[in-house]
C-alpha cells in the first residue's frame, strides 16, 4: 500500500471518529450548562448524544433500553400533540396534567397509567414528578418519570424511561441524583 493511500484511510478514519455522535460521560465530561440557564451532572458511564441543541440525551444501555432527556423550550413553543403552551404562572401540578394529556395523545402511551404525581423542588424552584406506566406496541411494560417546571425562561423537562423489568430499577437512582444536580444561574 502506497503512502499516499495509507495517509488517505488515516485521515478518512480521523475524520468519521470526529464526527460519532456519542460520547462516554466520564468525570471530566460530567458538568453540562445550556444558554446561561441551568447546570446539572449527567451520570457516569452512560453515553450522551452530541448533536443535541436543546437539551441533553443520555443513555446507559442503548435508548431502546433506556434514556434520560432533558429538554427546555419556550413557553410559546407548543407541545406537539396538544398544541397547547405552558405559562411562567403555572403551577406544578397544571404542568403534570398538560405532560398526561400530551403522553395520552399518543399511540404508543394512550393505554397509560399514573402510578404517581407529586409535587417536588428542583434546583430551589417549585415543580412537579409524574411516573406513569404503559405497555409498548409488543405488551412489555414500560415506566417513565419526568420532573418538570415552568418559570420566566419557559418549561424545563427531565425524563426517564426504560422497561419496568429490570432496567428500570437500574437506572433511577442515577435519573434522581441528576435532576437533584440541577442548578439555575
């Protein structure tokens, strides 16, 4: 093989290495901000996306398997399905009943149920936990929890989901020492 071409694949593999739209959370790559909003500490060992703009998705075993997002938009910003908008005077618990009718208008979490929805604090601001349970298109049971808030900069969301067996249990505690990292500037 000529040097030419040596030095061609070198820089071909190079190039595709930088482009991996994960990487590994490690301890120097733990810290995460966005717009001079908020700060919080992804978990160790799982993987996060990089092409993310908006938020934050991170994995520990693949998304199919499991997945923490979090997300923050403004309030004119419609949710999808609903095509309704959050306000800076919400309070907790309107915010949880616009996330259940949101999941409830969808296919694949119309069959839902709340196991919970409860007031908490994140970050010294007031917001809200909901965990449902619904079973996917294949009849496995699946559980999300999703923190959420609203205030003057918009709604902040963070969500965990992953099968209700085993995987589920797995993951929460990192889900919970994330969103108990959650920090507003």
């Amino acid at each position: 093989m000529t040097l030419r071409r040596r030095l061609a694949i070198g820089l071909l593999l190079v190039s595709l290495g930088a482009c991996t739209p994960w990487t590994r959370v490690d301890p120097g790559s733990r810290t995460e901000s966005r717009r001079d909003d908020y700060t919080l500490e992804l978990p160790l060992g799982w993987v996060k996306r990089t092409t993310d703009t908006n938020g934050f998705f991170v994995t520990r075993d693949g998304p199919a398997l499991n997945y923490i997002a979090v997300n923050r938009q403004p309030h004119d910003r419609k949710l999808p399905r609903t095509k309704r908008e959050t306000r800076a005077d919400m309070l907790p618990h309107e915010l949880a009943e616009l996330a259940i009718a949101e999941w409830k208008s969808s296919e694949a979490t119309a069959n839902l149920a709340v196991l919970s929805s409860t007031p908490v604090w994140v970050g010294g601001k007031p917001a809200v936990r909901v965990h449902i349970r619904y079973k996917n298109e294949r009849g496995l049971p699946i559980e999300r929890v999703m923190v959420g808030l609203v205030d003057s900069k918009g709604r902040l969301s963070i969500q965990y989901e992953a099968p209700a067996i085993v995987y589920f249990q797995r993951g929460l505690a990192d889900f919970e020492a994330m969103v108990a990292s959650v920090r507003f500037r």
